[in-house]
C-alpha cells in the first residue's frame, strides 16, 4: 500500500491524524514487534540488522503506528547491542516512510531510570525523530508528562498519554476517570492526543477492561482509546475484543512469530478473532502473513535470550510482575543462583503491592523486584528455606489476616516487620519520600518509614516531597556536561552522542569507544557472527557496506603462545595476519569488609559513581560527614547509595569506577574522627 493511501503517515498533524482514526470503520494496529516484543519476552536482544528485514512489510501492512524505539531498548541497544537508537530511526525511515515511528517514554524519566531535570527533559525531546510518543507515569502522576507533553505538542508531533493499568481494588473506574481529566486539561483537550490504556502485566481481566473503556468513551465520547496489554496471564484475545467492542479505536499486537508468553498477542490470530466477533480489522493480511514468516527466518537466533520461566502465569493477577520485567528478572535469579525462589519472590510481591501501592512498571518494577528479591535472598541467608516460609508467614499475616493492622501484631512480629526495609535499595526509599512523585494511593503507612530509616524516620519524613520531580529537581548545566563529554573523548562530541550522554552517561562512554573501534560492525554482520565469530578454518561471512561487498574468512587460528594468538584472515581475497592478545586471568583476591571502619557493597552490582552529584568525586584523604553519600552501585537498573556512618576520612578507596563487586566487598577504609 503507497503513502499515499495509507489512513495515517508521518507528516501530519495530530489533529489530521486524530480525526481519520475517529473516521476509521474499524479497529487499527499497532506493531510491538520492533520494541516491547523483544523486551517482553527476549530481554531486548532482537538486532536492528534482523528487525530491518521486516520493514518491507510493515510498509504495506497499513498499520497505525509500528512501536520500533524507546523503553529499555534505548539503553540495552548501547549497552548490549551496541546499536544506537538514532541510527535505528534513520534505517526505518530509509525502509518505510510512510509508518508512524512510535517510542515509549517515562515521563521524567525518559529512557532511564531516574527523574532528570525538566531542561533535559525538553532538550532530548526535541531533538529525537520520533512520529508518535507513548508517555506513561509508574505512578499515574500526570504533572510528571508536562514537560514531554509541551515538547512534542509543541513540535507538531502525535502525543499518547498512558494510563498506567492494574486490577485492584482501588483501581476503579473514578480513580481512572481523574486521571483522564488531568490529561485532557493538560493536553487542552482530545483533539490532538489518543489516550492508551497501559496494562503492562497483562491483567485486566475482560470485563474489566469493557468497563473501563466504556467509562472513558461516556465522558469523553471524541476521545480515542488505544488498548495496550501483555498476554502473561493467557487471556489477552479475549480482552482485546472487549475493549474494542467498548469503543477502543486502536490495539497493540506483534507478529505471531514473536508471540511467546509476555509480550502482546499475535496479530493474525487477533483480527480473526475480532472479525469473527463482527470488528473490522485494519490491516493488509497478505504482508502480515510474510512478516510472520519472515520472523521466523531468524527467530530461532535468539532462543539463548527467552525467559526460564516458561508459559502464560494467571498468577499474574496477584504478583503483577510486568511483561518487561519477566525475562531480566529471571535471568538475574538465574545468574544469582537463586532461581530456584523467584515462586517465593512473586508471593512477597503480591503482598508487598499491597503494602505500598503502585504500579509495576519502569521503574517502579525494578524498585519491587530488587527490594523483594533483597528481602527473601537476606532471609535464606539467615534461616535457609525455613526463613523463607517464615517471611511469607509474616506478611500473609499482616496483609491478609490484620489487614495491615500493624498494632493488631504480636511484640515479635512488629519488630520482624520492623527490619523488612532496613536494607531496602536507595530507590525504595527514594519512592516513599516522592523523589518520583507523590503515590498513586498516598504515602504507605508509618511503620514503612521506621522499618526503612530506623531511628532517622521522623526526620525522614519532614523531607518527603509532594512536588513533581519537574519542580524539585533543579536543571542541569548542560554547557558543562557537554564540556565534561568532550574532555572524556578528547574531541567535539557530536549531538546523538550527547544526548546518549545525558541519558546513560557510563554506557554511553563504553558505546562511543566501542564505536570508534568497531565502526559499523553491529550493523553488517549477521546475528551468529555477531554472538559467536569464526570459528573455524573455512569460515567466512560475507555483508555489504557502503555499497561495496565484503567477504571475511577465518583461514588458520595458532596456538596461543605467552598470551598471544595469531589469526591469519582472508579479507576480501587478500590474506592478513592478525594478532591478538589473550591474557590469562589472573585471580585476583576479594578482600570482604570486615571492621566497623570498612565499608562494604550493599549489593551485587556495577560501581557507577564514587562521591555523590553534589561534591563530585571522592579521593583517598577527603572528608566524609555522616548520612553522606560516598559511592553508588548500580543493579538491575537500580541506584543503591553507600553511605557514610559517621564522620570520617577515607583513607584508601578500595574499587575503581564501573567495577564489578559482589556483596559485602570492601569499598572504602574509613579513618574515624
């Protein structure tokens, strides 16, 4: 199908493209299978050299929107992939120019983890080429999309508030309603937005969802519903049609090549249903069908990167672990050697959301997992699997026997309750003093802030924010970080670097040297050299690169000899040697905190800062003061400060920035004074 009789394409304005959706005699699509299809179920792994073959397709398919950027793809494309998010929209829009490219954003969030200033926040979105930006808050603050949403209006782009959905029982529909009336006053009214529905782990059960959408489109009857939902807890189909029966106007699918147990539901299988159920579908069956099939001329590449947690989980409905958390997660149990607790893990969740309630999704589905997988992993630790039912026993109790009635517990048991937070990451307790904005459902209860901060609680307290991150977080100095940028590359940064910097400045780093060595490699080499190489003698790959062919082969490798190997090449008939130094590892020893003068890593993680934002970076011999943050580590996405115990002088930093440590390893030697 041409552009030119495409419903939507980029170009238009929101109010165009609003309209001919009102105008639609049916239901459209949107493709996940470029972004949360990968998230949800292969930890983002999908390459753009694999994803590009299904462009020819997408640009016949007449899809709404094709969903290609943002979430965790961003950064796991810099940090893993080695592609960068700029070169993947300048590839899609080389091989379909008439789709709608549509990115997933977290409010102050962006594509990171953190609130970043608003003059971030405003510089990033103006310079990124998105069509259609998904905006969603883990919190449902909707002052926390200001900023996105006068960029993008501003910029004549189509902006997509999101609902963040669950099921609970206060999640009703007035809850959902005010919302809608905070984004419809923000946006200055329906005309230029399309509302979405956000149910992230897959669990709005079909009548609930008829509900909703049904709510909604009464009271704002021009206002166009988008449904997006993960399929985890089997019942996707279903619930699909009963929100466009309700009045929804666009649907999220993906190819059902990619349809495994997280992601969205399969897109053939999805406009059957719905056309059987008398729901005209948009959409070009025939290119859909040959981008399925496409899908899976590859597919099986990435088989390594799936989830081992298998199969749909209704049990969703209780623990409501996102579709985009379910793979990492898993692989951090996995690569933690505790695989074997996530079932204990997914019970401390649906007891912990309901002790401090919010929505689990990026952020905040980090925040849950790593607090609860923290407290079961500190209970086997103490009492084996005996600690682990112990913990499970005590917040059953509590939750749903006391009914969070925390003076109804025994003397013990509110004291067990008591040390639940003690050790909870440096974001949980970030959360609870509304460093993200304020919580969906108020602050959690009094017992939560001394569990968390011990005797400091009260004091705590008086610092919790009601403001949005948007008017608490003073901006950046964007000259200087652009200054400290080129110091780090000892050249003029260009502006995709810089704004990779503003986000994830570590990563960013690493991609940039990797891409001054490497050049083009992630983008030309197939998916089995990219993982694997040359293997053997005889080996070659061949690829196309600025318009001139390539072949490399692997003609002999030598023994390694004093830690060198020689590797003879064949490139492009012309025969080469190379060598490669393969040094032994060396053990080295890990020295463990030992003393109450040695500080020790709070957790298994990455060291990404050494000194805090205010003072900058730490040296041996400074000064430290009590309840200062003197490093940080990084795990799971997440920020866990390490602070001082009390006044002090740092005699020897023990670990270098972007060092791997384990828990308990020795950071720094304190000099008390």
């Amino acid at each position: 199908m041409s552009a030119e009789n495409r419903f939507v394409r980029p170009g238009m304005k929101p109010s165009e493209i609003v309209r001919r959706v009102r105008e639609l005699d049916g239901v459209a699509l949107t493709s996940t299978g470029m972004r949360d299809a990968g998230q949800s179920d292969y930890k983002n792994r999908h390459r753009i050299y694999d994803l590009i073959t299904l462009a020819p397709f997408y640009e016949k398919m007449n899809l709404f929107s094709a969903e290609c950027h943002g979430g965790a793809r961003w950064h796991v494309g810099i940090m893993n992939r080695k592609e960068s998010p700029f070169e993947e929209i300048r590839l899609l829009r080389e091989r379909m120019p008439s789709i709608l490219l549509q990115t997933l954003i977290r409010e102050t969030n962006l594509w990171g983890y953190r609130p970043y200033p608003k003059n971030v926040i405003e510089y990033v979105v103006a310079n990124v080429d998105i069509d259609i930006w998904r905006c969603f808050s883990f919190l449902n603050d909707i002052r926390n999309m200001r900023a996105v949403a006068e960029v993008v209006m501003k910029r004549g782009r189509l902006f997509q508030p999101a609902i963040s959905f669950t099921q609970a029982d206060w999640t009703t529909n007035e809850y959902y309603l005010k919302l809608v009336d905070e984004i419809v006053d923000l946006c200055g009214g329906v005309d230029e937005i399309i509302l979405c529905i956000k149910d992230m782990a897959g669990v709005g059960s079909p009548e609930r969802i008829s509900s909703l959408v049904d709510a909604i489109k009464q009271v704002y009857p021009e206002l166009v519903v988008q449904y997006h939902r993960h399929a985890t807890d089997g019942l996707a189909v279903p619930a699909l049609l009963a929100a466009a029966k309700a009045g929804a106007k666009i649907i999220d699918v993906e190819e059902d090549a990619l349809t495994r147990f997280y992601g969205q539901a399969p897109m053939l299988t999805v406009q059957a249903y719905l056309e059987e159920s008398g729901i005209k579908v948009i959409l070009n069956r025939e290119e859909a069908e040959k981008a399925s099939q496409k899908v899976r001329d590859w597919i099986k590449q990435y088989e390594w990167a799936e989830s081992p947690f298998k199969g749909f989980d209704h049990t969703v409905t209780q623990h409501k672990m996102p579709g985009g958390a379910f793979p990492s997660s898993f692989e951090q149990a996995e690569k933690g050697g505790f695989l074997h607790l996530m079932p204990a893990i997914l019970r401390v969740m649906s007891l912990y959301n309901r002790i401090v309630r919010y929505f689990d999704v990026t952020p905040g589905s980090q925040i849950t997992w790593v607090t609860c997988s923290g407290m079961v992993n500190k209970y086997v630790k103490a009492k084996g699997d005996a600690g682990v039912k112990e913990l499970i026993g005590l917040l059953t109790k509590f939750v749903e026997e006391k009914d969070q009635n925390f003076d109804a517990m025994p003397q013990d048991e509110q004291n067990e309750l008591l040390s639940l937070f003690r050790t909870a990451p440096g974001d949980f307790k970030n959360l609870i003093l509304g460093h993200y904005g304020r919580l969906p459902m108020g602050w959690p209860a009094e017992w939560v802030y001394r569990s968390a901060f011990g005797d400091e609680w009260q004091e705590k307290i008086k610092e919790r924010k009601e403001l949005s991150p948007l008017e608490a977080i003073p901006n950046d100095d964007l000259g200087q970080i652009r200054d400290d940028l080129r110091g780090h590359l000892m050249r003029e940064p260009s502006e995709e670097e810089f704004i990779l910097y503003l986000m994830h400045p570590k990563d960013a780093l690493a991609f940039i040297e990797f891409k001054d060595v490497y050049g083009e490699a992630p983008m030309v080499l197939p998916t089995n050299v990219w993982r694997e190489g040359l293997k053997n003698p005889g080996d070659k790959v061949e690829f196309e690169f600025w318009g001139k062919p390539y072949c490399i082969e692997l003609v002999s490798l030598g023994k390694e000899h004093e830690g060198v190997v020689h590797v003879v090449m064949r490139v492009n008939n012309k025969t080469r040697v190379y060598t490669v130094e393969t040094p032994r590892a060396k053990k080295v020893e890990v020295r463990m905190a030992k003393g109450p003068l040695q500080i020790g890593a709070p957790i298994n993680g990455s060291v990404w800062r050494i000194g805090n934002p205010v003072r900058g970076t730490l040296r041996p011999g400074d000064m430290v003061h009590k309840g200062e943050e003197i490093a940080n580590i990084e795990a799971m996405k997440m920020e866990n400060a390490v602070i001082a115990p009390f006044d002090a002088q740092l005699k020897e930093i023990c670990v270098k920035l972007n060092e791997s440590v384990q828990e308990g390893q020795l950071l720094f030697e304190l000099k008390k004074l």
